[in-house]
C-alpha cells in the first residue's frame, strides 16, 4: 500500500476512509514510526505509523509526493512579528469577532449538535464569546485533569455569563482508558498526545449526551506568534545531546525526583525535540524497548526540518517552527484520530484561511505581542475584555491534562498483559516491572502512558490482520 492523506484542519478535513475499512488487511506497522511515538510522543511528518502511507501536515505541499522528496516550509514565518503597521487602520477587535464568527459558520456547518472543548483559556474563552453569537446551540465541556490546574470555575462562569450550557467532565483515567480500549481498533492512525485519552474520554461523554461535533481552540499560535520564556530559553541552553545512561534516572533518590529525571531527559535531548511536550523514553529505552536498534533511524527523520528552522531569524520564530511538528502529528492528530475513532466531526476554526491569512497578513504588530511584557494575542485579550474583566488564564494556563500517575496505579496490570503479547516490543514486560513502584513520579509515569496507548493500538491492528487474513481464506474456500 503506498497512499498519501492530506491531514492538517489548515488544509481541510482529512479521509481516513481508507484506513478503517474491516474487509481488507491493515498496512505494516513502520517501527521506526513506534520508536518516534515512544521518544516524542508522535510520528515524524510526513511519516506515518504505517509503512506506505505518508500525511501531509500544515508546513508540508498537499501537491508534492510525501513518498520521494518532501519539503516542509513553515507558513508563518516571522509570526507575531508582521506587519509592523497596519495599512489602514481599524476597529481590529469588532474586525476579529466578524471574522471568528464567520469561521466557527464555516467549520461547524455540518455539525447540529456541537460541543465546545473549553479549558477556561484564551483561546476557548475567545471562541465562547464568538460562539454565542455564531452557534448559540453549542454546549461546553470543561475537563478538569488534576488539582495542577482547576479552570472549572472560570470556564463555567464564561459559559453561564454567555448563556451557553456547561458541563464538567472529571478525569477518571481507569474510565477514560476502558473508553480508549473500547474504541481502540476504530483508530485511523496513531499517536500518543499527552492529552489523546482525555480526548477520548471527552469525545465519548460528548456522544453519549447526544453531541455530533466538537469545536476544538488549537490552531491560533502559529500566526500570532508565542515568545519563549526565560524557562524555554533556558531548556533550550541545556538540551545538549550528552549521552547519559538511561538507568541514572532510576538511581536511588534521582527516581522520586521529577526536576531531576527531567533535568537528566533535558541534558540528553536535543534542542528542537526538547520543545516538544511530556517526558518520554531515552534512545537507549527504545532500543531495548524494541529489541532492537531503532532510536538512530528515528532521529534522523528529524533532519527533513532542520534546513528550515536553521533559518530562523528569532527565537520564538525557532520555537514555532519547532513546535509546530509536535502540533500537526499529535496536537492535531489526537482531536483528529480520536474524533474518527468516536463518529464525531471536529471544528478548528482558527485554522479557517480568512481569519489566519487576516491576522497573519494585516493585524498589526501591536495587536499580537507586546515587545516588552512578552503577553501575546493581544487582540484576543482585547476581545474577551469587551465581555470580561481579569480571568484567573491570564496567570495561569489552563489544559486538558491527564492523569499519568493515577493511570499508573489503576491499569498497570492491564497494560502489562498486553505488553506480555506485545510481539513487536519485547522488552516492554522488563521495563515495566523495573519501573512499577516508580509511577508516583510523573516522568516515569508519562511513559507508563506511552506504552498503555501504544501497545493496544498494535494488539488491535494485529487482531485485525489476523480477521482478515482468516476471511480471505474462508472466501478462497467457497470460491
């Protein structure tokens, strides 16, 4: 099978059609692609998990052969940068809402019951102001993942101050795992998105309540430009690409210590895979992981993008190039497989192309990033200040987070009778019983949860060879 899917909500909605029919055999599983997912928690673009089939993911051509010699090229460059002036200046806030509104029309047309995914942030606060006019059927959903973050009360209080229905759904991560098992073999594609199983936790309240859709709020950093914290410019200077023993975090006294197990993960990173999201495993853990070696081959997919972010004339414009990679093969990838997976459409109405080109293109400078403070999407605070006054986001970013170390405790058994069937990670057994007592700490805990997405997902795919496999010769046999 050699097929490319054009898979970016920059480029439309994508068609896994192909990829989910019951009737003919799955493709191979590429395991250089498994060695990614479990040392960044996604699959290179334009790579997929299987072999043959290539994505094209916003930075990539949809017109150009995936499968001979891709080029990524980001599109926004020097975003939050440009324009310096306005050509003409404007009622830029009334100018956004317009337009906000006429992509959430665009995006949700299909839908006629959709459910906003709102962590109480800029971005789904935004979209709630603009969804009450656009989509005032919507319903909210706020995920509360850990006691780390608690926007409930301010997601809620945007929600009912709007007059748009609220829920809450609150991270069970036993439940949402028995919904990931659930729905496992209906996945398109794979990737292991830190925040996948609140996804499918949420997508499967959201059809149990009747909802069609989800409107998700990813899409609008790439344009507005994000600039790096004093932290990520300090992660930045320690991702040295030393080669230090994977065992070192698992010593006596550095094992209960995340700031050290990550300081340690940090030292051996380099700089552009540090900027991607979650603790994952070392080279030296993928290989025994796999029996064998692959981590080498993973890395050099990395090479595709180097050229490009090398070019950078700004830092925060080298971490959106960056980040970009971790955003189209997992931020994306999980709201798009997971919705496949669950029958449900999704909206990302800041990926819409008049509203990015118009914010990219003509919103002044001023209006995106303040050069001193470093505050960034201006014209989105500006906007959600015509309906409010100061939110607890402002100092404190909400998310979808996951409970890694309550998965831990919950399904350890599960996922270890899977990783005993695991024929193509034969050191996954070893690994988690080192591990076990370890997954109080959330960086051994985070990849716990890479191994209890991935391993399924294989078991289901070599499930699903096997049925089909065994059709073929009962169809052979009538013939």
């Amino acid at each position: 099978m050699r097929t490319q899917i054009t898979m970016s909500p920059y480029y439309g909605t994508p068609d896994f059609s192909r990829l989910m029919r019951d009737d003919v055999p799955p493709p191979a599983v590429d395991p250089v692609s498994v060695a990614d997912i479990l040392r960044n928690a996604f699959v290179y673009p334009p790579y997929s998990i299987y072999e043959g089939v290539r994505l094209v993911t916003f930075g990539f051509c949809p017109h150009d052969d995936m499968h001979t010699e891709p080029k990524f090229r980001f599109k926004f460059r020097n975003a939050g940068e440009v324009p310096e002036f306005a050509a003409t200046e404007q009622d830029w806030v009334s100018g956004y809402h317009r337009r906000l509104c006429d992509a959430i029309d665009r995006s949700c047309a299909g839908m006629k019951a959709p459910w906003l995914l709102q962590s109480g942030g800029k971005d789904s606060t935004t979209l709630a102001i603009a969804i009450a006019d656009a989509r005032p059927d919507t319903t909210c959903i706020t995920y509360l993942g850990g006691q780390e973050e608690d926007e409930v009360a301010s997601a809620t209080h945007v929600a009912r101050t709007l007059g748009l229905r609220h829920e809450t759904l609150t991270c069970d991560p036993a439940r949402a795992y028995d919904r990931y098992l659930d729905v496992v073999h209906r996945m398109p594609l794979l990737t292991a998105d830190f925040a996948l199983l609140s996804c499918i936790d949420l997508g499967t309240e959201v059809v149990g309540h009747g909802g069609d859709g989800v409107i998700d709020g990813l899409g609008a950093d790439s344009y507005f430009g994000t600039p790096m914290s004093k932290r990520q410019e300090l992660l930045k200077r320690l991702s040295r690409d030393l080669p230090l023993p994977a065992r070192w975090s698992e010593l006596p006294g550095v094992d209960r210590s995340f700031k050290l197990c990550y300081l340690l993960s940090t030292l051996r990173m380099n700089e552009i895979e540090r900027t991607f999201p979650g603790s994952r495993f070392t080279d030296e853990e993928v290989d025994a992981l796999l029996g064998r070696p692959m981590s080498q081959h993973s890395r050099h997919r990395l090479d595709l993008y180097r050229e490009e972010i090398g070019s950078a004339t700004s830092l925060w414009e080298w971490r959106d190039m960056s980040t970009s990679i971790a955003g189209s093969a997992g931020a994306f990838a999980k709201g798009l497989y997971s919705s496949a997976a669950l029958g449900l459409k999704v909206a990302y109405p800041f990926c819409d192309l008049t509203l990015r080109e118009w914010i990219h293109r003509e919103v002044p400078r001023y209006q995106k990033v303040d050069p001193v403070t470093k505050l960034n999407k201006l014209l989105v605070r500006d906007h959600i200040a015509t309906r409010f006054g100061e939110l607890p986001y402002v100092t404190g970013k909400g998310s979808f987070r996951f409970d890694v170390r309550g998965l831990a405790r919950a399904r350890f058994d599960r996922v270890r009778e899977l990783a005993r069937d695991s024929v193509e990670m034969p050191g996954a057994v070893a690994w988690l019983d080192r591990n076990r007592r370890r997954f109080d700490n959330k960086y051994h805990a985070s990849k716990f949860y890479l191994l209890a997405v991935v391993l399924p997902w294989l078991a289901s795919r070599r499930e699903r060879h096997a049925h089909a496999q065994h059709a073929d010769v009962r169809e052979r046999a009538y013939a």
